[in-house]
C-alpha cells in the first residue's frame, strides 16, 4: 500500500481527494494537514510515501514548507494556481509532480501517486504548459555532463524543450517522425527517465 498525506487548507478538497484514494485498491490516505506546519509535523508522524501538496494556505503555503516536506516524502502539488513561476519554482524546490484542479480526474490522480511513490515525475497536460512557456522564456543551461548523447539526440532534445511536438521536431531537423521517436527513447534510457515529461525537466535541469 502507498501511504498519502493530504494537505490542503479546503476541507471539502480534503474529503475529496480522499474519496478518490481511497477508492483504489493500492493507496492509503494515512492523515491530513490544513496548513504547511501541520503538514510537516504529520509527515514526520506518518511517514507517507506521497503527499499531496496545496499552494495556497494560511500559516505557512505549500511552497514555504516544500524543501523540508521533500525531505520527507515525495510531493505532488495539487493546486488552482497555473502560474508558469509557481510551477517552476516547486519543481525546482524538489517537488515531483503538479496538478491543477479542475485538470485532471481521479484515474490521472491516483497514476500520478503511483508514479511520485515510484520516484518518477509527473506533470498534468495543463502544467506541462506552462512550465513549457516558462523554460522557453527562460532556456536553462544545458546540463554537464551530457549524459553520453549523440549530437542529434541533443537537437532533439532541445527541441522538445521548446514545446515542439514530434511531427514538429521532425519537419524541424528534415527526419521521419519515427527516427524522432527513436532518438527520444535511446536519450531516455541515457537519462535514466521514462517520459516526455521526466525528459523535459531532466535535460533542461530541474529534476
């Protein structure tokens, strides 16, 4: 079983996120938080393999508690908030997944669980997004090492940090679709990652 913690200031988001965890047959909801304090002293007295993080919150909001929550347990924020600088700034702040409300449904939140308690990212399509706009305004150095990729598996890479998609990528640097998605699956097992989304944060350095 994969022990949760809900941390959200809302009680009726609180009894819902519940009513959908604990709908499945494989996730535990162990406690519950209504403030960013709370939300520490619980996961120091649960220890949850995931929680789940709002933003917004009296005492202290999610983003103020999320280095020493990190170091916890896995944090998947779940808030209303899409600011491009927000999502930023909480996967950078060591949280490993984003959900907006109101953009994902009970299946997507509880594979999401799953993949955080796994120690895999996930981005809803909405934050992917927005952290997408965020990274084109403001490209990160590429990292160093460069994970042992060819030249071309770099240029793909590049691209998809841009936001291009696969027919794009491949109009882009004169490839069939399919070589495209050859290169993205060899610079996956270079970067030890399993998605778009885990590549994404990994080449441009945020995971």
């Amino acid at each position: 079983m994969i022990g949760v913690l809900v941390v959200d200031d809302n009680p009726i988001v609180r009894a819902a996120l519940r009513g959908y965890l604990e709908g499945t047959p494989d996730v535990e909801v162990l406690g519950e938080a209504a403030d960013g304090l709370e939300a520490i002293a619980e996961a120091r007295r649960h220890a949850p393999a995931v929680t789940l993080l709002d933003h917004r919150m009296p005492v202290a909001d999610g983003l103020s508690v999320l280095g020493d929550l990190a170091r916890l347990t896995s944090v998947l924020v779940l808030t209303s908030d899409p600011d491009p600088a927000l999502v930023a700034r909480m996967l950078h702040g060591g949280a490993r997944g984003y959900l907006i409300h109101g953009a994902f449904t009970p299946g997507e939140l509880h594979r999401a669980v799953i993949a955080v308690a796994a120690g895999y990212g996930w981005l809803s399509p909405a934050a992917v997004a927005v952290a997408t706009a965020t990274m084109r305004a403001r490209p990160a150095m590429r990292p160093r090492p460069r994970y042992g990729l060819t030249r071309r598996e770099q240029d793909v890479l590049d691209l998809l940090a841009e936001g291009l998609s696969n027919a794009a990528i491949a109009h882009r640097l004169l490839l069939t679709e399919k070589t495209v998605k050859n290169h993205l699956h060899r610079a996956y097992a270079k970067l030890r990652v399993t998605n778009r989304t885990e590549a994404l944060l990994r080449w441009t350095g945020r995971s």
